[in-house]
C-alpha cells in the first residue's frame, strides 16, 4: 500500500516522512476552476499554511482533503493510503470553522465529548479525556457552561478540543483566528502553535493573513487563482519570493519598472544597479524590479559598490518604531518608493521631509521579476 | 489497492452509510409527495377530459362549461369578491400592521392577539356570524341599506375577517425588517415625514405588501367556507366544484372547475415566487433597528383605527358565541346549552369533535414529524443534489392547490378501483394525508427557514468526529430547533381543525369532522348548533394557542437555557 509513497522522490532526504500527498488536483464549479493541477506534500508532524486572498482556492483545497468536497480529478493520499473518494466520516482528520460551529445546546463538556462517545470509550475514560483537554487548551473548570456563555476566544478553544478529542492523524483549520479581535488573535496564535508541537499532530491552516501564516507556519503555501505560487518556510517565502504576486501579497514591496541591463544589472531610468540573481532574463527585456521597504541603506552608503542613487524624501509618516518614507527618485521619473528609515537613522541624520539623501541597496536584496 | 499510476481521471465519491441513509428518507419524502399530491393531481386533471364512463372526450366538458353561462360566470364572481376583499384585507392590515411595527400605539400585545383570532375559527365562523348580525332577522340589517348579505357583500366581509391576520402578519413582518439609519438620513436631508413614507417606508416594505396581496388574493379566491354559508345565489368557483360532485354527482364537471380554479392560484402562485427571489435581504448585519419614536398625533389615530378594527374582530367572534347559547334567536334569547348537545342533530354529533381532535392530532405529530425530517434532508442533505431540488419545489406546490381540488383529486385517485393504496380510501388516515399534504409548504417553510439559521459546519464536524448524522439530526438539531418544531405542529393542528374545502369530499359516516359538521347543520338551517360546533372548534384552538404562547415562554427557559449569555 505504500509502494506508491515510496517510489515518489523521498522527501526522507530531508529527514521527514511524506504524509498526506496530493498529486495533480482539480476542482472544477460548473465553468469555474477552482483548483488547477495542485501537487503538495505535507509531512509528519508539520505545521502548513494554505495562503491567499479570497478566491484563491484554498479553502477549496482544506475541503477535498475533509472530502467535504470532492475533486474533479486528481489524488489525495493521507499515511500512505489513498482516500479520494472516501467520504468525510471515513478520513481521519479533526476540523476547526471560522465559525467554530459549537453545538449550541451542549455543554462545553459534551462538544469535546461529542466523538468520543460514539467510540464506545468508557464513561470515566471519557470523562478523564476531556478534564484533560479542558487543561490542555487552558479551559479548566469551564466544562458545565454552555458555548454562548463563552467568549470569542474560549469557543475557539473549545472547537480546538473537540478536534482533538479524537486525536485525528491530521488537524484542518479554516480561518479559525479571522472571528477574533486583534489581541485575543495574537495570544491564540501563539497558543495553537504551541499546542501543536506539543502534541506534534500534522497540521494545515487556511488563512488570508500573511502575518498569522508568518509566525506560525512551518512551511507556507502561498495560492493564487487556483494553483500554488510558491511553497516555503516563512523566510523564503517572505525573503525570496518566487513570484511578483508573492512578493506583493507577503510583506510591502516596491514595485518599480526597468529593464534587464546584461549580467546582474538592471536599469531604472537613469540609475543602475547591481542585483544578484537575473533569473536567466535576456538583456533588454523589460522587467519589475522589487525591492522591500527595510532593504533600503541609508547609512554609509559609500560602500555600496555604486548601488546607490540620489532621493528625495517627500513624506514621512511615523509608525512608532520606525518611519515610512515616501522618495522620490529623480533618476526614476515619476514614481515614489517606500522606505522604513529606522528612528535613530532619522534622529543621527537629521532626516525630514524634502532633504536629500543618498539611498543604497545591497544587490541580494533586489529581485527582478518579469514585467507583465 | 497501491495507486502507482496518478491519472486525471475523475473522481468518483464512494457514498457513505449516512448518504445512503439521507438518500433513502428523501425518496421516501418524495414518494409521499407524488402519492399524496402530483398523483392525485394528475387523476382529476385527466378527469377532466373523459365522459362519466371515463372515455376520453378531450375538450368537450370544458366546451360544455364555457357554454353554461350559470357556471362559467362563477369566475367572474369569483374574481369580483377575491379583488374586493384583497384590496380592503390589505389597506386595512397594513394600517394594522403599521401601527403595530413604527408607532407608540399603547396596548400593542392586545391589539397583536386580537389581530389573530381570526386565525383559530374555521372560516366559516364569520359567515354565520354575519347572518346574525345582517341576515334575516339580524340585529343590524338595516346598516346594509335594503341591500342582502347573502352574496357578493356577506362574501367579502366574511373574508376580510378571515384573511386579515395572514396579511397583517406579512406586512408585520415586512415593515419590522427596516435600517433606523435610512430615517435618520431621510431626516437629516429634512425630508418630509410624507416624503419619507413613501421614498423609503414603502419601499422597503414592496415585498412584504406584493406577497401579502398574492396570499390573500389566493385564500378569497379558494376559499370555500365563506361562500357557502352566506354566498347566497351569487355562485363561486370553489361552491360551483362542491354543487357539481356532491349536488350532481357530476364528477368530470367538478374536475373541469377545479381545473378553472387551479389555474389563477397557480398563476399567482408562480408570480409571487418570481417576486419573492428578487427580494434582497434590505437587512446588514449592521442594520440598526427602528425604534418608533412617541408622536401624540399617530398614536392617537393609530390607536383609534385599531381599536376599531379589533372591535370589529372582536364582536363577530362574541356574535357567533352568543349566538351559539340562545336558545331561538331572535323570538327567545334565553341562554342555554341546548345548541351544544349535537348528538340530536345531523353532522355527526359529539363524536365528529372527538374525531377531529383525533385527527388534529396525527396531522400534527406525523406531520410535524415528517414535514421537519424532509426539509432537514432537503437543506443539510449531501449530495443527491437532484433528488433535494425536486422534494424542495414538490414541497412548494401544495400551497397552489386550493384544498376543493385537492380533496377532488383523492376521490379521482384513492377511489379508483386499481390503486394500490385504496384501501386508506374512507379513514382517518386519508384525512390525515390530505391535511398534510394540504398545508405542508408553510410547514416546510418554516422548517427550512429554521435550518438555515443554524451552522451549516455542524454536519461536517460530526462526520469529522465519526458521528452518524442522524445522531446529531436528534441531540443537536432537534433540541436546537424545537420553537419552530413546535410553531409547525401548532400550525398543523389549528389548520386541522378549521380545514373544511380539504376534507369535505373525504369524510366517511364514522369519520365525520368538526368543520364539516358546521357546515352541515347550516346546511341543514341548523344555525345556531352550527356556531356552536364552530365557536368549539375556535375555543379548542385558542386553549392550545394559549397553552403554546404561555408554554413556550416555560419552554424557552427550560431547553433553551444555551441561548441565555
């Protein structure tokens, strides 16, 4: 049975075991593709983000792994089994909703109890259970009430022990933070995280949030318009994007237009610089150039082996910890660029609206992008 | 079972127990509604072009029909009093109705369940009402000037009665659904309070008044209690369709009207579908509601015009109940309970009350029971996409079928000597499938409506967790939705005890009704027995009407105790 799995390129190079794979999956809704030939493997024990705007695909992509909805064509194999047309009550997997989708007439007690009753576990296993995961995602002594008793958070909570009262082989979760306000989301994020590699379930979370994908993913898969952009750790999903769309969607980027310049060069106007990887674009050919705000130098800019170019700043809008710079380039006609200036680069240079400076940046932080 | 080849091929889902489960009771739902409804349906309409010795004669009866001015003009009739009464039913509900949703009007919980009484008697309650009132010997004759209740007058009072609660609670519904914030701007603009009303009250409230427009229009225009009793010589359709089959045993003649009857309610049916979709939800979730600020001078008239009309509810159910104990209107008007000893006079005495609450009773509990399970399939089912859209506009149809066809339709079809199921033909159980089938689109309605409101994640979490769905149907969505449960099984059983058109041509000796025993009596002149089976039946409703609004509230803080934070 796992024959299949084994032939496949091992991942085990990397030390992890291959547990769900997909392979050429497609999700058709009447005319529309929802999903284009994505091919994905998660490993054991991984934490994975599915992240895009809205209409992207990826919550389509968490359902056909629930088998909530099936795919038009393609596999998906979980632990070496295929389970493509297996429904939902055959696969092993917990699910927590943006809804949370708490059994409203039940206590807390009996949601998180509400599976394992059904596995003819004993009443004072059950019970055992449960105190436990009640401990486990903070929640003691809330057993008795009843889910609209609870706040945003707590059901949240509650929806997470239910998921795991089973201890499913793999953990679905679709927009669990997006109901929350701002603080409890940060706290729980951090918490899910945490709870995760306690109990080092496989793991997959739908989110439109790059930050929430930031901080807690292992591996980030970043979709577009039915098919996976990039797939990477957060770093090299933030720091190397593969793609302009990428690029723009994780993070601020500056997006200027130039033009390829032969050999690790490329033109913005008049300016000129140096950039590490050309992605193997011919000279001449005209390109997008993006560089993120922070990767701007604006102390000893000398050194920079000539990638450095005069700029004006025009607004400064201050952030608390740092500023953000409007520029203009004279070199580079009418567009701006956005610069995060640190406070003390501000303070040390004496830095306001409408003094120029010289602006430097490192050639490995710019990427070049062909132009749409 | 090692899948070494990836191929594109498309997946085909296996079906799981639960599906085949869910598959299985929508089929079952869906044989019922073809049995008890499209079947039916279809015996009549064939019917309709055969000779008595069921022979087809294609158009010849309709020939006939159109060439009887006695029968065809009955549509004419019936247009007539139908437009009437649904023009002064929905002015006057709507004020109702206004008062009740934008003003400070004092005693509105009074005058909201004044409003509704007319719901709990059957209608024929108002009609012989109204013979004591402006009948022969009525004790305000004169008001009509010379002119004879018996026809198009007594027609359409008694139906504006009748139908009065079904508008006032649509435009009720209607006007309660609004944004503050519109107000407020409309008042920042300083736009007239005239302007206002009709730039931004009115329509927002479009839908609510089209849809109460088509229910009346279809509740006049079938309605065949009314007429019956005070129609007079002034023929209608759903009169005409009872004189053919039971007068004349002229069943071909009574499937062609019923044909003609059919056929405005379905077209007014279609249409205020069509309407109904295009409503778009005027309500965000931001919206802010409207809370009627005092202004003496509405109030004051708001409260007199209701007063009125709740007078006016009012003192045609206190007529029929004081009728109901006199002992010989108008020459002695002694109070007894003679009129109540049923068991001397023709309509099949106490028992048809007994059987009526019997039958009240299995309409509501089997009905409830299968019209909640049906829309859960409908609207939480998985899969068998097709199956679900064909239950769900099956389930809509009923409400087309005015109640005279319907039970002409089960003559045509139990009746026949080759069906299978004949054997229900003259039981209870007949009367219990009619009445279901009669009433069980806003039944169904009511359940979907109820189903939507609930999470619709609740299905794939306990698959997630391996738990059948049927468990989850009884310990989630049961207890969740009990208010509308019981809302549809209180539905069902008022509606069962006032349904006369329905069971009129169903009743058997030994399974004779309530309804169709008032109607017997005053057939028979027995009219003062006849308000009192009637006003019977009303009180018997407005004890489970009572016991329901009080109950409920009991009910609420025991089941519902997950609402409260």
């Amino acid at each position: 049975m796992t024959t299949a799995m084994q032939d496949s390129p091992g991942h085990e190079s990397a030390g992890t075991k291959t547990y769900l794979r997909i392979d050429d999956l497609t999700k058709n809704f009447g005319a529309f593709t929802a999903l284009r030939d994505v091919s994905l493997e998660i490993y054991e024990g991984e934490f994975v983000c599915f992240l895009g705007p809205s209409g992207c695909g990826k919550t389509t992509l968490l359902r056909c792994i629930a088998g909530l909805d099936y795919q038009t064509a393609g596999r998906i194999a979980q632990g070496g089994t295929d389970i493509s047309a297996l429904p939902p009550s055959e696969r092993d997997f917990g699910i927590v909703f943006q809804s949370y989708a708490l059994f409203p007439n039940l206590t807390v007690q009996k949601n998180i109890a509400y599976g394992l009753e059904n596995r003819k576990v004993g009443k004072a296993d059950t019970e055992r259970k449960v105190a436990e995961l009640l401990e486990l995602v903070g929640l003691e002594g809330q057993g008795p009430k009843y889910p609209a008793q609870l706040s945003g958070g707590q059901q949240q909570r509650v929806a997470l022990a239910r998921a795991l009262a089973t201890s499913p082989g793999l953990l679905l979760l679709d927009e669990p933070l997006s109901a929350l306000d701002a603080r409890v989301r940060v706290h729980l994020r951090h918490e899910i995280r945490q709870l995760q590699e306690r109990l080092g379930v496989t793991t997959i979370m739908v989110t439109h949030d790059q930050e929430e994908a930031l901080t807690m993913a292992d591996r980030i898969v970043v979709m577009n318009h039915g098919v996976i952009e990039q797939i990477g750790t957060p770093t090299e999903v933030y720091g190397t994007p593969k793609t302009a769309f990428v690029a723009d969607f994780v993070g601020t980027m500056n997006f200027m237009p130039g033009t390829a310049a032969g050999a690790g060069r490329v033109r913005l106007g008049t300016v000129e610089l140096n950039c590490a990887a050309m992605n193997g674009i011919s000279e001449g050919t005209p390109v997008t150039v993006a560089v993120r705000p922070e990767d701007f130098v604006v102390r000893c800019t000398d050194g920079a082996n000539g990638n450095a170019f005069e700029a004006e700043i025009d607004d400064m809008e201050f952030l608390g910890s740092f500023y953000r710079a409007e520029l203009k380039v004279p070199g580079m006609g009418e567009s701006r660029i956005v610069v995060d200036l640190s406070v003390n680069a501000v303070r040390d240079l004496e830095l306001a609206g409408g003094r120029s400076l010289p602006v430097a940046v490192p050639s490995d932080h710019i990427l070049v992008f062909p132009a749409d | 079972m090692a899948v070494t080849t990836i191929g594109a091929g498309a997946v085909k889902p296996k079906v799981s127990g639960d599906e085949r489960m869910m598959r299985v009771g929508i089929v079952v739902i869906g044989l019922f509604l073809l049995i008890g409804l499209l079947l039916p349906l279809y015996a009549m309409m064939s019917k309709s072009f055969q000779d008595s010795d069921g022979n087809f004669i294609g158009l010849a009866n309709y020939a006939e029909y159109f060439s009887t001015p006695a029968l065809f003009f009955s549509i004419y009739n019936s247009l007539t009093v139908s437009v009437l009464a649904t023009v002064i039913t929905i002015s006057f509900a709507f004020v109702y109705a206004y008062a009740l949703t934008r003003s400070c009007m004092p005693f509105k919980g009074v005058f909201r369940a004044i409003a509704l009484i007319p719901i709990l008697a059957p209608s024929l309650l108002p009609a012989i009402s109204l013979v004591y009132f402006f009948g022969k010997q009525g004790i305000i004759k004169s008001w009509l000037f010379g002119e004879s209740i018996y026809g198009p007058i007594g027609i359409v009072i008694g139906e504006v009665f009748w139908t009065f609660p079904h508008a006032m609670m649509i435009l009720v519904t209607a006007l309660s659904i609004t944004d503050a914030r519109l107000y407020e701007a409309a008042a920042a603009l300083r736009t007239s309070k005239i302007r206002t009303f009709f730039t931004v009250t009115l329509p927002g409230a479009k839908y609510g008044v089209i849809s109460a427009i088509f229910v009346v229009f279809t509740l006049v225009f079938t309605d065949f209690g009314v007429p019956k009793v005070i129609g007079g010589q002034y023929n209608v359709l759903s009169v005409d369709i009872y004189k053919q089959v039971i007068g004349q045993q002229n069943f071909e003649m009574g499937a062609v009207v019923s044909v003609v009857l059919l056929i405005p309610a379905v077209i007014s049916f279609t249409i205020d579908r069509i309407v109904q979709r295009r409503q778009v939800a005027l309500l965000s979730a931001r919206a802010v509601p409207l809370e009627p600020k005092p202004n003496r001078t509405i109030d004051t008239s708001m409260l007199i015009v209701c007063g009125i009309i709740a007078f006016v509810i009012v003192s045609i159910i206190v007529m029929a109940g004081y009728a109901s104990f006199v002992q010989f209107w108008p020459y002695n008007l002694n109070l007894v309970l003679s009129n109540y000893d049923f068991d001397v006079m023709d309509g099949g005495g106490w028992d048809s009350y007994t059987n009526s609450i019997q039958m009240a009773a299995w309409t509501a509990v089997i009905g409830t029971a299968f019209i909640f399970t049906g829309a859960y399939l409908v609207e939480k089912g998985q899969g068998f996409k097709k199956g679900r859209t064909v239950i769900h506009f099956l389930a809509i149809l009923p409400l087309a079928v005015p109640g005279m066809v319907l039970g002409l339709s089960y003559i045509f079809f139990f009746n026949h000597p080759d069906n299978p199921f004949g054997f229900i033909y003259h039981t209870m159980a007949i009367l219990v499938v009619v009445t279901i089938a009669h009433f069980y689109t806003v039944s169904h309605l009511t359940a979907v409506t109820a189903l939507k409101q609930m999470d619709p994640e609740f299905e794939a979490v306990s698959a997630s967790l391996k738990v059948p769905f049927y468990k989850t149907f009884w310990r989630v969505t049961v207890p969740v939705c009990m208010p509308s449960i019981i809302n549809i099984a209180v539905y069902l059983f008022v509606n069962a005890m006032t349904t006369v058109s329905a069971v009129i041509f169903l009743y058997a000796p030994d399974t004779t009704l309530a309804a169709v025993a008032v109607l017997n009596m005053d057939d028979a002149g027995d009219i003062a027995p006849a308000a009192a089976m009637a006003m019977l039946i009303f009180a018997t409703n407005a004890v489970l009407y009572s016991i329901y609004s009080l109950g409920t509230r009991g009910l609420q803080a025991r089941t519902q105790a997950w609402r409260k934070r």
